[in-house]
C-alpha cells in the first residue's frame, strides 16, 4: 500500500515541476521578445537615416526636351527625298525624371 502512494507522490511532484518550467518559460518569453526588438532597433540607428513618413521632403523634377522637323516635299537634312504632297516628321524627345527626398526631422519615440 505505501508503494503505490509513493508513486502517487513522484508523479505529482513531478506534474508540479513540469508546471513551473512551463510557466517560467512563458514568462521569460516576453522579455526575450523586448531584447530581441532593441537589438534590432539598435542595428537599424547605426545604419543611417531613416524614412520618417511625414517628416520626409521630396522634391521631384521632370524636364522634357523635344526636336520636332516636318518635312513636305523636298529633301531633307539626311538627304533622304519626300515625294511632293507627303510629310515627314522626324521628332526626338529627351525625357529627365530626378527625385530626392531629405529628412528633415524625426519622430522620436519613447
């Protein structure tokens, strides 16, 4: 009869044990989180400047260039013969997109 109660006991203690390592670990999991977010954080500060979405100018500049030449009739510049009664139109355009952006404060978070 204390044999089977002995068993008894080990498997409580045992049950309570298993208890506290999970709830420990549970625990622990948020201050693993919060470290691992401050590393992160940390890397991300030593690397530069950042994208701040309100706080961020951008200046976009397009310039369009356009050679347009019509021809009706005759030769042209290249030498090239335009019966009479047909045009030719020989265009070039150039087109330049520039786009920065500057920071020009930051949202500092506590």
């Amino acid at each position: 009869m204390k044999l089977g109660l002995k068993q008894g006991q080990s498997m409580v203690e045992y049950t309570v044990l298993l208890c506290i390592i999970v709830s420990s670990l549970l625990i622990m999991q948020f201050y693993v989180k919060r470290s691992y977010s401050g590393r992160i954080k940390e890397e991300a500060n030593q690397i530069g400047l950042q994208y701040a979405p309100g706080h961020t100018n951008s200046w976009i500049q397009t310039k369009t260039f356009m050679n347009a030449t019509t021809y009706t009739g005759g030769r042209t510049e290249e030498g090239e013969n335009v019966p009479v009664g047909m045009t030719l139109t020989d265009s070039q355009t150039n087109v330049t997109f520039i786009k920065k952006e500057a920071v020009d404060s930051f949202a500092v978070a506590d």
